[in-house]
C-alpha cells in the first residue's frame, strides 16, 4: 500500500579506516534507531567486499574493486537511494582520528576546517587525508547537506601535562609532538552506557576502558576524565595490536637502519602493517584463528600470551596512575566476544580486587565478576557510530 508519509530524517555516520570504509544510517525521528549499516574492506585491493546490513537476519555480502576510499561514495549514494524508504539523510558525521592541540570538540565541515585537517595529516598519514577525501567527495555530491567531524582525540582533551609529554627535547612539544590518545569515540559512548548501566556515581570513578579490537588501547578514567593512556602520538604506541606493534625499543629503528638499510618509511609500513599479532605468529592477525591454532603452533600461542600479557602489565599501570580501580570495562571485538582472552588477562590480578566468576564470563554476561568483589568487570558493547550519530543530532538540533 503506497504511503503518503515523508522519509523520516536520519543521519549518515562514515567512519574511514586506512583500507576500510565503514558507515550506518540512523533515523532520528523520536527514539534515534539503525536502519542501515555496511562496511567497504580492502580498499584499493583486488578482492574488495561491501557488506550490508539492512535488518535483522538481512545481510548481504558483495564483491567491489575500488581504487580508493573516495570512490566508494558513488557506491554508498546508490545503496542509500536504494534503501530511500528507510529515510532521507539530513546530516553526515565523521570520525576523524585525529585533531591535533586544536580540535578538542566537533567541528563543522568548512574549507577552513578542511585546510586545517591537511596541516595535521602529518600526525596520521593513513587515516587523516583518507578522511578529507572522504568530505570534499561528500560535499560535492551533497552540498547541501552539513557535514560534521568527531575527532578520536578530544575525549583525551584533559589530559594531565605528565601524561602528556614524552621524553624527547622540549621543542617537538612545543611543534605539537606529545601523547594524544585514541579511540576516543569509542570511549566517550562505553563512559555514557556506563552511566547509565551502573548510574553517575560508578562512572565518576576509577574507571579502566578496554577497547581491544584489531586496533587495541586502554585508558585510565577519573571522574569522567581521562587521565592517561596507552596509545600515544600515533595509534601505533600501546598494547600490541592486529598488525601494530605498540610500544617498541626505539633503538630498533636505528638497528634496523644499519643491519638492512631500513629505510623510516619501510619502518613504518612494518611497525603498522607486519607487525603485532600478525608478526610474532607469522601467519594471521585474527585472534580466533590465533585461538584456534595455538595448541599446535607455538608462534600463535607466543602471540596470545603476548596479547593478554601486555594487557595485564597495562591494566597494572593504569590502576596506579588511578591510585586504585572501581570498574574495568571490556569493549571491542576481542573484548566483548573473547571469553578465554578476557579470563587471562584478568588471571593473576586479584590484588586489585579482580576475582572473574567463570561462569558469566564464558556466556559474555554484562558483570563478569562474582558479586561483592572489590572491582566490577564488565562488558559493554561499543558503537563510535551510534555516538556520532548522536553527537550531530545534537548538534544541530534534529
């Protein structure tokens, strides 16, 4: 039966990797919902994939070849024309990873901000221009339409100075060289749920965030601030990751230089791409698979314990620069859906008042602790998207 009703206004939320393209629709009528959301993978590879979510049980899966991250805006505008019963977009929000000393809040889209983004893009060159690019081809096609950047690093905006700095010659901090800290979307929507899960006076406590996913980090939150964390300059420092290596003796580079002619760029490519996860168990960066082959490959079992050991060892540092912990939140794909990742790390940090039940863990529940421990262990689903989405509604009064 045809319907006389208006396309329900929504928002287009676009989260740009550096070979993926992720994105959701959000109807914000009434109580803001997911009507849309898909995700472009290996971009500018041979064996592309677009896969598209448009309902419960409805996903569907395509093969694309795209040359770059702008060149699947064409794609998502006729996907979205496709689905125009679902809603008319209003509004666009970008994450951006990085924002530098200057963008501690959301922005507008303007060619100002736009030239500003391109002075940063030294500090992430594999996220940042991906990111402009992605704008100016949104503003071509739909010049009408407001666009707004979300930037990771604002939520560790008030960052104590200590944390701040790192310990080279005082001039590169000045020229903006310091710990800025990531996945800040990530965070800012786990310290809202945890609000409202476990009320404002468990959020506004000693609080560790835990978002371990292909990118992994961690950060120390006291009433409702960050007060330090893993990830530093660049998302590369920290725990290891997928394919990054986190924290690395910088005298490596200068090995490597002199030993194989390494040159900074082929550094950089390793410590990004070959490393992490990937590089100690030379076969993959999935940490199912990792799982699934360590008892017959020590390299995977190496890369495990060296995943679930870092993150113990940090856990152990956030809570002294917390000067205790209340809650530990577990987020992202290993740590909502990793039950053994989870109980490893968390095996032999019972002085801090950590006791899992094995129980909970193992069937992922909300709590995972025993009732009355010291510290609470939780699992909160995160969603940057849902957050921008969110955050542009607001904005911008829709």
């Amino acid at each position: 039966m045809a319907s006389d009703k208006q396309p329900a206004p929504c928002v287009l939320t676009i989260n740009g990797g550096s070979s993926s393209l992720k994105f959701a629709l959000f109807q914000t009528a009434g109580q803001r919902s997911l009507v849309l959301s898909g995700k472009f993978e290996r971009i500018g590879l041979p064996d592309g994939e677009l896969t598209v979510t448009s309902g419960p049980g409805n996903r569907e899966r395509h093969e694309v070849r795209l040359a770059s991250h702008a060149a699947c805006i064409p794609v998502l505008a006729q996907l979205l024309e496709t689905h125009q019963s679902a809603g008319s977009v209003r509004a666009i929000g970008h994450r951006v990873v990085h924002g530098g000393d200057r963008y501690c809040a959301p922005e507008r889209v303007t060619p100002t901000l736009l030239d500003e983004l391109r002075k940063l893009s030294a500090f992430a060159p594999e996220h940042v221009p991906t990111q402009i690019a992605l704008m100016e081809e949104l503003g071509r096609r739909y010049p009408d339409l407001p666009q707004m950047a979300c930037f990771d690093t604002a939520f560790h905006r008030d960052l104590p100075q200590v944390a701040r700095l790192l310990p080279i010659p005082r001039r590169y901090a000045k020229a903006g060289v310091r710990r800025y800290g990531f996945h800040g979307l990530s965070y800012s929507y786990l310290m809202q749920e945890l609000e409202r899960l476990a009320g404002r006076a468990t959020a506004n406590g000693r609080v560790i965030l835990a978002h371990l996913g292909n990118g992994a980090s961690m950060a120390a939150v006291r009433e409702g601030r960050s007060v330090d964390t893993t990830m530093a300059f660049t998302p590369a420092a920290g725990l290891v990751m997928s394919t990054r290596s986190g924290d690395l003796d910088p005298g490596v580079v200068a090995y490597l230089a002199r030993t194989e002619g390494m040159t900074a760029e082929q550094f950089y490519h390793m410590v990004h791409a070959e490393s992490g996860l990937l590089g100690v168990s030379e076969t993959t960066s999935d940490m199912r698979d990792l799982l699934e082959r360590e008892a017959a490959d020590p390299r995977a079992a190496d890369a495990v314990d060296l995943f679930c050991y870092q993150a113990r060892k940090w856990i152990g540092a956030l809570a002294a620069a917390l000067g205790g912990l209340d809650t530990l939140v577990f987020a992202g794909g290993i740590g909502e859906r990793a039950p053994v990742i989870r109980a490893r790390i968390c095996e032999g940090l019972e002085f801090l008042g950590i006791r899992i039940d094995p129980m909970r863990n193992e069937s992922s529940a909300p709590v995972i602790t025993f009732d009355g421990t010291r510290v609470t262990v939780r699992i909160i689903p995160t969603d940057e998207e849902a957050l921008i989405a969110h955050t542009v509604t607001s904005l911008l009064a829709m």
